[in-house]
C-alpha cells in the first residue's frame, strides 16, 4: 500500500465536516441542559436553607418577643 492510498483510506474514515459540527452542537446542548439542571438544584437548596433560617429566626423572635411581654405563663 503505497502513501496516495492511505491518504485515501484516512479521507474516507474522517467524518463529514457538518456531521462533527452537528455532532458538537448536540453535545454542547447535552453540557448546557445537564449544567443547567445542577444550577437549579443549588437555587432550591439554597432557597429551602433560607426558608429554614427565616423559620428558625421568626421562632426565636416570637419565643422573645412571648417573653419579654410575659404573655406566656411558664
């Protein structure tokens, strides 16, 4: 097998040029949803966190609150 007919050969085997480039878009599109869903999920962690906190605060400023107008017998 000479030179010219690996050259052929290697030609034939590389991909169509609007095959990789659809090929690209389609994984960058993959990258993009599957980054996507993990940015979301850090918003809902980090909202219900907040909840928590806001919950937690609002129990313990009752909590004062109940006692330094000693509405709660106890």
């Amino acid at each position: 097998m000479d030179t010219k007919e690996r050259h052929i050969k290697e030609n034939e085997r590389r991909e169509d040029p609007d095959t990789l480039a659809q090929s690209l878009t389609a994984n960058g599109k993959n990258r993009k949803r599957h980054d996507t869903k993990k940015i979301n999920r850090l918003w809902l962690w980090l909202g219900v966190l907040i909840l928590v906190f806001i919950l937690l605060y609002w129990l313990f400023s009752v909590g004062i609150f109940a006692d330094l107008t000693n509405s709660v017998n106890g």
